[in-house]
C-alpha cells in the first residue's frame, strides 16, 4: 500500500495531501414519538454458567457474513481465569459509509469442563461473561482500500469542510437512514447469542 507521503496540491498553498482516518459517530437512535429523546445505549448480556463459545463463535460470525459484514477480531486477550474479545464487524452502505457493529466480550472465572450431551462428550466453559453490542457509522473510508487519498483527504480545508458536514449539518439524516436499521440489527444479534447461551447450555443471567 502506498504510504501516506505529504505532497503539495497544485492551487491550494499550505494544504497537503495524506491518508487522513475515517470519520466515526456514534449516532443517536430515533424512538417512538412516546419517547423523551434519542438514545443509542449499548445491549448488555450478562450470563453465568456453561457456554459452548465455540458453538456461539460459530453462530454469531454466521450472523455477520449472512448480512455481508466484514468481520475483525480486534482483541484476543487471553489471561485465565480472564479472557477479553473484542469485535468489529463492518459493512458497506455506500461507497461513502460503513455500518459497523462492535461487540466486546469480558469472561471471568472460566474454566474448561467436559459434559455428555446426547450421548457424547462436548468440550465447553463454566463461567461468567458480559457482552456488550453496539453500533456506529463510518465516513470516507475509501482510501483503506485503494490506497490513494479521496477526494475529501486531499487538504486540510475539504477535511474539516467533511467533518462539519458529517456531524452537523446531515447527521440526523444519516442516522435516520443507515444507524436506525443498524441498531435494530444489532439488537436481533443480541437476541440471537442470549437465545443460544440459554438454549445451549446451562445457565442464567446475573446482575
């Protein structure tokens, strides 16, 4: 990948062309009209007891390729009797936006057991864990890709200009459009890897 050498612009003095990061918001959700105001809290899954993880690792990674998300393990931090993950899966909207849902995964007091499940031997964990979802939106992420500037990272101007744009002026819209559905997404998600734990193993929620 080219790197992010800072060249001159013909026209524009004092701007220089780089490799600038996406822009990230995390959006606000629209409720009902019953509601007070918009909120975007994460959903938390708090569980105790056995977890057959390689069953919901499974499940929840076909969840995202189903729905066209590219999927990342951004943190794999393995401390028994502690273990941390933390995920990001992303898909396109536009060529201008992604959706991405991040899910964080915290265990504790885990360890390996064996149990005999329809007959045979399944290797699981004993333990508790929370897991926490939630959703932001992603603008001009084009040059991870291509390796070349976009037309708003080009100078410093077009990329405050975007800034302004992204998280001011058309942020109620973009949230309308692409977090909304995202959102209720990443709760059927949420619901999907409770129904699992409590369906494939033995336990309960705590808290």
């Amino acid at each position: 990948m080219a790197t992010a050498a800072e060249t001159k612009k013909e026209g524009e003095k004092g701007d220089e062309v780089g490799f600038e990061p996406p822009i990230v918001i995390v959006p606000k959700v629209h409720q009902p009209p019953s509601a007070s105001s918009p909120k975007q809290l994460p959903s938390i899954i708090k569980y105790r007891g056995l977890m057959d993880f390689d069953g919901l690792y499974k499940m929840m990674v076909g969840w995202f390729e189903r729905r066209k998300f590219d999927f990342n393990e951004l943190l794999y931090k393995d401390k028994p009797p502690e273990l941390e993950l933390e995920w990001l899966a992303r898909r396109k909207a536009t060529s201008y936006i992604r959706q991405r849902i991040h899910v964080y995964f915290h265990f504790w007091d885990i360890k390996d057991v064996e149990v005999v499940k329809n007959g045979e031997k399944k290797k699981m964990l004993d333990g508790r864990v929370i897991i926490t979802f939630s959703i932001s939106l992603e603008f001009d992420y084009g040059s991870l890709y291509t390796g070349m500037p976009t037309k708003w990272s080009t100078s410093e101007f077009k990329r405050r200009l975007l800034t302004i744009f992204t998280k001011y002026i058309i942020k109620q819209d973009l949230e309308f459009l692409y977090a909304d559905p995202l959102y209720y997404e990443m709760l059927a998600l949420a619901s999907a890897t409770k129904d699992f734990l409590n369906m494939g193993a033995a336990g309960h929620a705590y808290g």
